[in-house]
C-alpha cells in the first residue's frame, strides 16, 4: 500500500513538472511571425507558378513542339520507304 502511495505521489510531482514546464515555456513561444512570412512567401511562389500557367503561353510552347515533330516525322518519312525494312 505504501509503495503504490508512493507511486501516486511521484506520477503527480511528474506531471506537475510538466505542466510547470510547459506554462513557463508557452510565455517565449513564438507569436507566429515565421510562420506568417513563410506562408506569405508560399503565396508568392503560387502566384509565380500560376502566372507560368498562362494557356496563351502553353499553347504556343505546344505548337513550337508540335512543328519539331512534324518535321520530324516528315524526315523520317522520307527515309523509309513502305514494303523496306531497315
């Protein structure tokens, strides 16, 4: 019976400290202005991708890739002759 007493009390002074700590500790936390400026920093990242994503701009990059294959495959074409193989 003493040593279970005994247990209980130590668990309380355990969690006590703890508390304590966090109390004391909670006061020099910061205010969340690290936060606050990575996020503000993330949303200017988003917008400079979101700009990125202009369709105008895909489209074109779309067709310059589009005419590279055309021209590629045009070349090939005229390499291999149909009922011919390499």
């Amino acid at each position: 019976m003493l040593r279970v007493q005994q247990d209980t009390y130590v668990l309380q002074a355990h969690t006590l400290g703890k508390i304590t700590q966090y109390i004391e500790t909670a006061g020099t936390l910061d205010d969340g202005s690290a936060l606050k400026a990575w996020v503000e920093r993330a949303r200017a990242r988003v917008a400079a991708l979101e700009s990125e994503l202009d369709p105008d701009s895909i489209r074109e990059k779309l067709n310059v890739f589009l005419n590279i294959l055309s021209r590629y495959m045009t070349a090939l074409a005229f390499q291999v002759r149909p009922g011919t193989s390499r």
